[in-house]
C-alpha cells in the first residue's frame, strides 16, 4: 500500500513494523492496535482479514489525525513454508480513513453514485477457464469492467463479497444481484469513466486464493467523488476468492490502493517509505 512490495530481507522487514511497535504515547506515532477478525486457509495458505486504529496519533500518512479518531479494516493474505511466512500481501482501506479524518470524504462507490439501470458497456465472453487459476482471474477482470450479470455468473447463489470499510455490514457487503449491480454496475457499464483491469497474479488454488490486479481508468470525471481534472486513474488492488465446490465464488475480499490516486488528484497524503535504512521514524509524526 506504501510501495512495500519490494521487502524481502530482515533489516526492511524490522524497521517496517518500528511505528507499529511504538510505546511512546508522547512521540505522535501513535499505539496502534490490531484486532483479527477472521482466518480463512490452512496451514499452506491463507487470508487474515483485521481491523486497526491508532491512539495518540498525530500524523498519518501526512494527514493530521490529532484528536480524530478513526479506524481502518484490512486484509493479509499469508503463503507459509516449514510453518514461517515466505509471502505476504497486506492491502487496507485508505479512503474509509479519509473519511474520519479530512480533508474530503470519498465514497465508497467507486464511481461516485448507486447505478441504476443496465450494467454493461462493452461484449465480455468467458474463457471458460477453471476456478484457481490466472486466465479465471482475468475473466472475472473483464466481467468487472464490462458487464456485471456476466460476472454474476462466477458467483454462486449465496455468496458475500466486501468491497469497502464494514462499518455497516448490511450497505457494505454485497451478497445478491441487486446489490452487485447497485454497488458495481457504474464500473461495467462505463458510466464514469471506462475501467480497465489486468490481473497479473493469483496466488492460491482452486479452492482459494488472492488476485492481484492493476486498473486504467479514463474519462472518469470523479474517482470516489473526487474531480480528477481529467486525469487518466491508474492503480493496484487485491482479490481474494473462496470458490465452492462447483467452482462458484462463495466468498469476495476486495481492496484497492486509493492513496496513490488521492495522491495523484492532489490531495496531500504523503506515503512515507519508513522501512528504507536511514529513515528517521520521528518524522513520521511531523
């Protein structure tokens, strides 16, 4: 989310989790605190889905947070060898922040508003490509960007997919037609701006797993409500899938990597690589 994904040593990984482990409540870093709420795997692989919030915080990524509270929720999705972590991908929700926080509150719609109506923009056909694999995250990319009732169709009857913060768990988790075409048809059928997905990893098997993806949005005019002045989006998130036995998404666990976008349109969010050797963490609260 802060441009860590390059981390594959010691040193960067202990000084990644200093702010973490602060126990000053004097020093503006903050005491943050963790809490799970779920694990979804095995011993191989899996998915750790959590909720944070800091106490004593006075700055965070360069936004001031004195004396506002605010919590995030977000997922880690965990590859283990010989019982240790070999791979890691932490993703989190930085606009439910933004909205405690200021200086603007983005939706969480991406495309600003409820849709209503038909929900497809462009031909998506499937590649029939089995659950668990690259190509199957590719086309459940093409449906999300193109038509949502083709996408429906990779899900199974009863199904629960979180696209935001669950502070409201009846708004924010989608769980029929009605809601996915509510929440997700402005993005297929092109109505603010035209999405374009690319998924580029899935790591897992055909039971589950993550999806990594990158998105190019243009023509959009807003992304969460916020004018983009015409810009072109580009940006990241993760996916994670639990399939049922027919293959049908039983579960969805969707972040996208808002700051470098809010970055992008200007706001002044600051993504601070804490974790490089000679970065003085005391700055982190200035």
């Amino acid at each position: 989310m802060l441009d860590q994904h390059n981390i594959d040593n010691q040193a960067d990984l202990h000084r990644l989790f200093v702010p973490y482990a602060n126990k000053d409540r004097t020093n503006g870093i903050g005491i943050h605190n963790f809490r799970m709420r779920s694990y979804i795997g095995d011993e191989n692989f899996g998915l750790l889905r959590w909720e944070w919030g800091p106490e004593d915080a006075t700055v965070f990524i360069g936004l001031d947070v004195k004396d506002k509270p605010f919590t995030t929720q977000g997922h880690t999705f965990h590859i283990y060898r010989d019982g240790f972590i070999k791979r890691e991908s932490s993703w989190w929700d930085a606009a439910a922040v933004l909205r405690a926080v200021g200086p603007v509150s983005p939706t969480k719609i991406l495309t600003g508003k409820p849709h209503m109506g038909q929900a497809r923009s462009v031909d998506v056909e499937l590649s029939g490509a089995a659950p668990g694999t690259l190509a199957f995250a590719q086309d459940w990319c093409n449906a999300l960007g193109g038509d949502i009732h083709v996408l429906r169709t990779l899900y199974a009857d009863f199904f629960s997919s979180d696209w935001s913060k669950i502070d409201d768990h009846e708004n924010d988790t989608f769980t029929d037609t009605e809601m996915l075409v509510r929440n997700l048809g402005g993005i297929a059928a092109g109505e603010n701006g035209r999405y374009r997905f690319t998924a580029t990893e899935y790591l897992g098997n055909e039971r589950r797993g993550l999806i990594h993806w990158n998105v190019e949005i243009e023509g959009a005019e807003s992304y969460r409500g916020i004018v983009t002045g015409g810009k072109t989006i580009n940006t990241l998130g993760s996916t994670f899938l639990e399939f049922d036995s027919a293959g049908k998404i039983a579960l969805e666990s969707t972040y996208w990597e808002d700051n470098r976008v809010f970055e992008a349109l200007g706001l002044p969010i600051v993504r601070p690589h804490y974790w490089e050797e000679g970065f003085d963490p005391a700055s982190l609260a200035s």
